[in-house]
C-alpha cells in the first residue's frame, strides 16, 4: 500500500513538480498524478523507478498497516523490501544483525513480532531508519517511552512534570502511554519542565546515525560542515514559531528556484 500522499509529500520536499519526477521515474504524468491521488497503486516496478528518483529506499514509501490481520503490507513485507533494495540475502542480513536467519524468516513472514532492539540491529544493517519499521502507534510509544525513563531518572512524578510545563497529569499519563501524540508546543513546554531540548524527547539518538548511511555522499559531505552542525544544534533551541518561520523561509526558496542555484 502506497500512500499517494507519501510520494506527493517526498516530490515537494526536493522540489520536484509532477512532471519533473514523473521525468525522473519513467513515468507518465497522469500515472504519477493518479497515484499521487490515491486512484491506482503502483507496480512494483513503479515504485521501483519512484524511490529511485526521489532517493528513497522502497520501504519508505510503503505504508504499514496499523492494524493486526489489516490488509496492507506489514513489518515482514517492509524488511523483505529493504533487505532486497540492498541486495542482501536473509542469511547477510541476519549474520550482520546477530539473530537467526530462521528468526529472520519468521519475521518476514509475519509470524513473529521482533523486540525494538531487533528491529533497531536489522534498521542499522538495512541503512533504513528505525521508524521505517514502526507503526504510527509505535512511534508515539517512543516518546512516550523516552519521557517515562528521563521523569523516574530525575526522580519525578507525572504530576511534578506535569506542573513545570503547565500542563495536566492526566495528559502527562497519556503521552507515557502512547495514546496521545502531543504537539510541538506541548512537547516544547514538557522538555523546558524537564530541562531538556526538545530534540532529545523527539529524537532517537541511535536513529540518526542510522540515517546517515542513506543519504547520498554530497549530502553526508555537506553534514560535516562545521557550519552546518552549528546550525542543526540551534534548531534544537527553537521555539515553534521560530520553527514555523524557517519552513516558511525553506518554502519559499524552493518555490523561487533559489534552492537549486
């Protein structure tokens, strides 16, 4: 299941029109903009030629389903795309990522539901990152998870967190549960309670450096530049209108073309 969403958002965010991936991906415009539309699903080969031209790995534009039994294609489908984007066979990948190639297969095959530290050790071996293999309810899971851990190491209660970022417990509670997925404000006004940046609720540490393999070589070059780290650290800092204003800055270089002289 490709949601045309998915590949309409990746377009925009490198700029591309309609008919420039289209261009890129072999594709013809009203074919790309049916999927884009969620009107048809693409083939295989389709995809294919879609994540090549916008530098993702198929699984990052396949959608997992959410639900157990859901139609759609699941967390076995999503490793068996990676693993077979990067050309590995099941016992590679096992062997690089520690486990069994039984236990491997299983996994693809839907049969078993791995531990997070599993999926982490296969995302590090795959080049993919982490979220790629997590649900929508996963994902709240992890922050949820990430605040429960750093509110019991500084030895505070949910109601204690709670009232330095002027927010309810009940809400704290929530968010620990991962049954609510909180706003950028909330987030900002809990990591200022706890005295952390908001990038270290947000983001998992290990997961960015399993990004990096990914990006092509101009990109990890780029990423060295002192000057570019400078400005990836005071991003962290940001409240959310300063952040609003930086995507609307983004926005409108690449509407102007500025952002590919």
């Amino acid at each position: 299941m490709v949601p045309g969403e998915r590949v309409r958002a990746a377009r925009k965010a490198r700029g591309l029109t309609l008919v420039e991936l289209a261009s890129r991906a072999r594709l013809s415009y009203s074919y790309l903009s049916e999927i884009e539309r969620g009107a048809k699903t693409p083939s295989l080969d389709a995809l294919t030629r879609l994540a090549d031209a916008l530098n993702l790995n198929r699984s990052e534009l396949v959608e997992m389903s959410e639900e157990e039994g859901a139609r759609g294609i699941g967390l076995g489908d999503k490793l068996r795309l990676a693993r077979e984007d990067r050309g590995m066979t099941l016992r590679e990948v096992a062997s690089a990522a520690g486990i069994s190639s039984t236990y491997l297969s299983e996994i693809e095959r839907g049969n078993v539901q791995p531990a997070v530290s599993v999926l982490k050790q296969l995302a590090r071996v795959l080049h993919v990152p982490l979220s790629t293999f997590m649900s929508p309810a996963e994902r709240k899971g992890f922050l949820g998870e990430k605040l429960r851990r750093l509110r019991e190491k500084l030895g505070m209660t949910q109601a204690e967190v709670a009232a330095k970022a002027g927010v309810s417990a009940a809400l704290i509670g929530q968010i620990e549960l991962g049954r609510v997925s909180p706003s950028l404000k909330t987030i900002n006004k809990i990591a200022s309670g706890l005295g952390v940046s908001p990038c270290y609720l947000v983001l998992d540490s290990e997961g960015i450096d399993e990004l990096i393999p990914g990006m092509s070589k101009d990109l990890r070059d780029l990423l060295q530049d002192p000057n570019v780290q400078m400005l990836l650290s005071a991003v962290c800092t940001l409240n959310e209108r300063e952040m609003r204003f930086i995507f609307e800055i983004i926005a409108l270089l690449k509407r102007s073309g500025l952002g590919r002289a």
